[in-house]
C-alpha cells in the first residue's frame, strides 16, 4: 500500500481531514460521514454509524482509482477488493462471490451489495 493510502485510510478511520496531492478526506460530523475524494471527484464515502463504505470509479476506471479503492476496502474490510480483467471491472470477496463494480455499490462488514440487491433499485 502506498504512503498516500496509509495517510488517506488514518484520516478516513479518525474522521479527521486530509489533503495531500490528488487524494482528500473531508469529515462531515453533522452527519458523521467521511467522503474521499481523487482529483476532486468523489470515489468513496463512509457512513461511521452504520458502518456502510460506498465505493464509485466518479467515471474512471484508472489503476489509480482501483488502489485508493482497494486500500479503503483493506482498511475497512479486509477479504473484499476491486480487480479487473479485459477492462471490466468487478468486486470479489474472500468466499470467491464476484459481481460487477458499479458506482454507488455498497460494501458492509459482511459483503456487498449488487446491483439487484441495492438498497435504492425500484
């Protein structure tokens, strides 16, 4: 794991605030939520009440992006990563269920959700 990602995952699990080149977390305590932000676009959010990490690429599926993702999910949950293969990309956990990344998916401490299983699909 990167620098970076050590620093960013410290602020995320601290609810502190964080800059440091293209990488930022900003605490939001009225609703005890942290966002993480690449570049300015946001690619995870993390509700510390309830325990709930959100994960997006913000539209870029960039080497970059998959690692700070990768590092939040090794931070957060360990067993769960993004990986990719012939350009798509997907979500595994350590029993081996993969579904398809999708901006907005939703990781617990104990899995994802999918795109059928989202909280918010009618």
């Amino acid at each position: 794991m990167r620098q970076i990602e050590r620093q960013m995952n410290f602020a995320l699990s601290n609810k502190g605030n964080w800059t440091n080149s293209n990488t930022s977390v900003t605490y939001h305590p009225s609703e005890n939520l942290s966002e993480v932000r690449l570049h300015g676009n946001l690619i995870a959010w993390l509700d510390h009440k309830d325990q709930v990490l959100a994960l997006s690429s913000a539209g870029w599926h960039t080497n970059t992006t998959k690692s700070r993702l990768n590092a939040l999910l090794y931070e957060f949950n360990t067993g769960i990563r993004v990986f990719q293969k012939q350009y798509d990309w997907f979500i595994t956990d350590f029993t081996g269920k993969k579904v398809d990344f999708y901006d907005g998916i939703l990781v617990y401490k104990n899995g994802f959700s999918s795109i059928q299983t989202h909280p918010n699909v009618a």
